[in-house]
C-alpha cells in the first residue's frame, strides 16, 4: 500500500507557488496572441514572431545568468523573478487602459517573461534538491507534473470563458497576479537557506557561463537524455502549428472541437504522473526512461491520418492521450535522474543550459517546420516531424545505473563551490 510522502512544509510551500502560477499560465494560454489579434489586429506573420522572438531572445538574454543563479541563494531569486514577470505582465493590462499598448510592448513582455522563467526553472530546480531528499524527488517531481496537466486541463477553458465576459486583457491579468501570489508563497517558507559561497564577481570566466554545458557533455547518460530530450520537445511542437492549420483551416473543425481534441488528452497527464513513481520503484529508474523515452517517440506520427468529423478528432484525442501518459511518467523521473545526477554546485547552471537549449531549438524548429509545411504539405511536414521523432529513441541512454561511470570532475581551478544547502 502506498502511503501519501510527506515531504516537509517548505516543499508544500514552493509546490503551492508552482501550483498557482501554473493554473494562472493555462488560463492565461495563448493570452498573448489573442491580444495582439484582437486589440492590435496583428497579422498571423506578427504572432508567429511574437511566439518564436520571446522564446529565443529570452533564453539568449538568460545565457549569462545561469553562473549568477549557481552562486547566489535561490529563493530570493525565485521571488525576484515572480515579481518581474508580474510587473512585465501587469504592464498590458494598464497600457490598454490607458490607450499605449503597443506591439513592441506585447513582444518586449514575452521576452522578459520567457527570461525570467528560465532563470526562475533553474533556481526552484536547484532549490528543490535542498530542501527534498534524493529518494523523495520522484514524488517532488510526480506532483509538480500532475499539477502541470491539471492547470493545462483547467485553465484554457476557463480562460476563453474569461475572455468571453470581461475582454482580450483579463487573462493576463489573472497570470500576472498568480506571479505575485506566487512570491508571497515563495516567501512563507521559513527554512534557512545556506547561502552559497560565492565567487568574486571579477574572477569569473567564460568557463562558468558555458559550465552547464560542458558538464552535461562530459556526463555519459546525461548527454544523451540531454540531445533526446531536445530534440523530442522540438519535433513535437514544431507538428502543433501544422495540426492546428490541418484541423481549423482544411478539415473544418471547430475552434470549441479543436480544444476539446488537445484538453480531453490531458487527463492521460494526470494518470501518468500518479503512476510515475510506483512504475519507476518497479522497474528502476534507467529502464523507466528508455521504454517510455521510446514510447512517447511513436505516438505523434498518427497525427498524420487525422480525418474529418468525428473519427479524425478520435485520433487526434487517441494519439494526444498515449503521447501525455508516456511524457507524464517519463518527466517526472527523468527530472529527480537529472538532480540526482548532478553535482551540487551545478545544477542551477545544468537546469539553465536545459531550459535555454530547449527553448531556442524549439523556436528554431517551429519556424523551420512553419515553412516546410508551406513548401510540402501540412501532412508531409507532420510526417517528416513524425518519422524524425521515431529515431530519437536511439539517443536514449543503455547503460544501467550500476554500469555507469561517474562524470568527470574537473581540473582543480574550475571547480565549482556547492551551492544551496541539502537538497522540477
């Protein structure tokens, strides 16, 4: 029988910010373009740049933080992100009232909010391992991503309703506020947190903003979870512009049936994260990763034969569904794999490098994908991106846990001070 963990007072505190800044995200989904569509009339070339710009300028102005983040305590870094994305995100709704909301604002916002929640993913990531045991980071990280699924099952609907009633700007509101909740939780908790032993500022080297890659690359296993997990989060959401245009604009679907097809799947999100944990005391943590790392590489070609009426959105739901249950269960337990196996003067460097790779490849792809799908068909382009997604499994680590060798440590003088005290 399994029994509810207890993982402390301080970890309930940091999983209620993640939980109310998540439910505030999914009911400001998609918030951003339908301002810029509906109060600036931005044409569809303006909010795909919107979209892709914020992801990669943003993780472009986050390369240098990650030492920053490393050397500096990381709950009032977490708090100082959550306050600037509230001031950025506050900003619309009063530049609407006033009449001086502006494009360049809407564009300007998206890139600070993508930055500071690199920089805020990297700090809670790096804070989570000091106040949750190593043996305790499945369950962490199982409740972080059953919180994800629900906000992303919730939240739209709830957001269009909104949106409905009281006008384009009151999602963003509601985001911008779950940020400053956000804070304040963030600041209840009362643990002491042991201040890193910082660097001067003056001896830095272009050694430690580019350490968390190096690190990753030097680590057998985590090299290869790194190249698989990147390319597998780009070739998915490179399809989702090519199925949205396939289902609105070619096979007649609703925008209420086009919803409904990606939010009914998200309960696969909830069941995957609650089993994440038993799967992976059952089978181990390396094989948990290699069969659903696999599993979740094959769904998205199905895409491929979406139809019209109801046996298209049938496939759409059944391929969605498969592909979250996989990605519930393998997310959670490759996050507690890649804490537990990163040195503790590193993983707020590690988790930045992540975040900013994936979000650049991820824009990069996109707007890649964008094109091919004009040049070959939205089909062909969502097959390629499937056939692609087929071979990433061949990225995923083979070796087991006790076959593994230790990553390297580095030379002397570019070692790193631990960070944080004990501890996605």
């Amino acid at each position: 029988m399994w029994r509810r963990a207890n993982l402390g007072r301080s970890f309930g505190w940091l999983w209620s910010a993640y939980a109310v800044s998540a439910y505030g995200t999914g009911i400001g989904f998609g918030a951003f373009s339908v301002v810029a569509i509906t109060v600036l009339d931005a044409s569809s070339a303006e909010v795909a740049a919107l979209s892709a710009s914020g992801l990669a300028i943003g993780a472009v102005l986050a390369v240098p933080l990650g030492p920053w983040i490393e050397f500096h305590a990381k709950r009032p870094v977490m708090i100082v992100m959550d306050v600037t994305r509230f001031a950025a995100l506050a900003s619309i709704p009063l530049a609407h009232l006033l009449g001086l909301l502006s494009f360049e604002q809407l564009l300007l916002v998206s890139i600070v909010v993508a930055a500071a929640k690199i920089v805020f993913t990297a700090a809670s990531g790096a804070y989570l391992k000091t106040i949750v045991p190593a043996d305790g980071l499945v369950v962490a990280t199982s409740r972080f991503e059953s919180t994800t699924w629900s906000a992303t099952i919730i939240g739209p609907p709830v957001g269009g309703a909104a949106i409905g009633v009281l006008g384009p700007v009151i999602t963003v509101v509601v985001d911008a506020a779950s940020y400053l909740v956000s804070a304040l939780f963030i600041s209840a908790i009362r643990e002491p947190e042991q201040p890193p032993r910082n660097k001067e500022l003056s001896t830095r080297k272009w050694n430690d903003v580019v350490e968390g890659w190096r690190y990753v690359l030097a680590h057998p296993t985590l090299r290869r979870l790194f190249f698989n997990t990147v390319l597998v989060n780009a070739l998915i959401m490179a399809g989702e512009p090519l199925l949205s245009v396939l289902m609105l604009s070619q096979l007649g679907f609703s925008v209420w049936q086009y919803g409904l097809a990606f939010a009914v799947p998200c309960i696969g999100g909830l069941i995957g994260s609650r089993i994440a944990r038993r799967v992976a005391h059952r089978w181990g943590e390396q094989r948990v990763l290699r069969i659903f790392g696999a599993l979740r590489a094959v769904w998205p070609l199905g895409l491929v034969f979406t139809q019209p009426g109801l046996a298209g959105l049938l496939i759409v739901m059944a391929t969605q569904l498969g592909l979250i249950i996989c990605m519930s269960i393998f997310n959670p337990v490759f996050a507690a794999y890649r804490l537990n196996n990163t040195d503790a003067g590193r993983h707020a460097r590690v988790l930045a490098a992540w975040s900013i790779t994936n979000n650049l490849s991820i824009a990069a792809v996109t707007m890649l994908w964008g094109l091919l799908g004009q040049l070959i068909g939205l089909r062909a382009g969502l097959a390629v991106a499937g056939v692609l997604l087929l071979a990433t499994p061949l990225l995923l680590p083979r070796r087991t846990s006790g076959q593994e060798p230790p990553a390297p440590v580095p030379p002397a003088e570019e070692a790193v001070p631990a960070s944080g005290s004990a501890r996605s």
